[in-house]
C-alpha cells in the first residue's frame, strides 16, 4: 500500500483542568511502536497498512486531567490508549457521568472519524497516560485498504452507545420510583391498574421494561402494592402518593 499522505495531528484545546499541555512527539520508528498491533481492531492487518498507520500519527505524553475533547466537538481522529489511564463521560450541569474507564490498549474518540465528525461526550486522562493520535484521514484510508474493519468499527460504536444508555437510564432511574408511583395512581381503577403489563408501563415512561419490573419489585417488598398477572393492585394509596411526590 502506498504510504498515506501525512497531516499534523494536533491535540484539541486545552480547558482549565489540564495543568499543562501534552508533549507531542512524531513516530519515526516501527520499534518504538507496536501496541497496534495488540488493538483487536488492527490485528491480522498487513505490516505495511501498520507501517503506514504508525508512521502517519502523532504520540501524546499527558499529565493527568488533560482533556483530549468535547462534546460537539469536531473530531480530528482516532485515539489508541497505550499507557496509563481515560475515562470518557458527560457533563450535566455540575455533576459529571463517567461512561468508561479505559485501560491500555484501548481505542477512543471512534465517533470523530465518522460523518459530520461530532464527538458525544468528553475524555481525559485520570493519569499521566500515552496516547497516539490517528488522523481522520489516515483512518479513511485504511478503510479503503481493509473494508472489513467497517464491521469492527460499527460494533464498537454500538457497545459505547449502550454503555452510555445503560449509564443514563441508571441515572434516570434515581427518580423512576416518583415517576411510577404517579403512573399507577392515575391508571388506577379502584385501586387496580389491570390490562398493562411491565412492557406497557414501561413504554409510558420511556424505560426498558427491565428497569419497571425491578421498581415495580421494589414498590411490592414495600407491601404497597402487589403484582398480579397484567394487573397492580394498590395496597396502600397513602404512601403511594407519597412516593409520587418525593
């Protein structure tokens, strides 16, 4: 494959939280790098598409707490974790959502190589780690060069989306008990909620059905309500209230 055309692959903006800016440093020697090929995306990839991926990226030393990126940020590329320590999360007002906390070798920042190039959450270092950066252009390239890793790419864009759904519906459901509570309350008819099963509840507020049978579960253990075949039936409507109004 012919060497691919080399771009300067610059870290994104520093934000206060990084003390200090990574060093940068160009890969000139195949010895010097080989964690590559330890990444399951890259592996049984030829040497030379290696060689071409190795040489056409940048090397970043980074203390702890730089901040590779953001969200909505356009990406620049991809990023292989080759020593220390990411995490990638979402910021919610002043509370912070860790996603993922990758260890060495690990890929991240998939999202900035792909379409309009937006990243969905933040990522930074929680200790001096050693990052190699790939350009947006190399990765495009090494498509060309070996189709099926399109394959490899989509699934591990799918496995970080549901572990940010699983992370936001684990966050939602802090206040799933209320938002229940109320649902069976005005679904009740004397004192029974029948015809619904988890599912039907569960598509009412927008959650997995899982999530509705473990509150639901936790509302009976409580002896205010009981769970008969598609029906609720309503023990105690005092406290149930209650619970709809925490």
């Amino acid at each position: 494959m012919d060497a691919w055309q080399r771009r300067e692959c610059v870290p994104g903006p520093a934000r206060p939280r990084s003390f200090s800016a990574p060093s940068v440093r160009r890969t000139t020697s195949m010895f010097e790098v080989s964690s590559l090929s330890g990444i399951e995306l890259f592996k049984h990839l030829p040497d030379s598409c290696l060689e071409a991926l190795e040489k056409d990226s940048n090397v970043l030393h980074c203390s702890a707490r730089h901040l590779f990126f953001q969200p909505r940020q356009t990406g620049k590329g991809l990023f292989v974790l080759e020593a220390g320590s990411v995490r990638t999360f979402r910021t919610f007002g002043d509370r912070e959502l860790t996603i993922t906390v990758l260890e060495p070798p690990a890929l991240f920042g998939v999202m900035g190589c792909f379409g309009h190039g937006k990243y969905l959450s933040s990522a930074e270092a929680l200790e001096a780690s050693r990052v190699r950066m790939i350009s947006r252009d190399s990765i495009q390239a090494l498509l060309e060069c070996a189709p099926h890793l399109t394959h490899k790419l989509v699934d591990l864009m799918s496995e970080r989306c549901v572990q940010f759904l699983h992370k936001m519906e684990t966050l939602a459901r802090k206040g799933l008990i209320p938002r229940l509570a109320t649902l069976l309350l005005e679904k009740a008819e004397n004192g029974v909620v029948a015809g619904m099963t988890h599912k039907d509840l569960a598509d009412q507020l927008g959650l997995h059905r899982e999530s509705i049978t473990a509150t639901l579960g936790e509302l009976r253990r409580a002896g205010i309500i009981t769970i008969e075949r598609k029906a609720v039936r309503i023990l105690q409507p005092e406290r149930l209230e209650r619970a709809a109004q925490e």
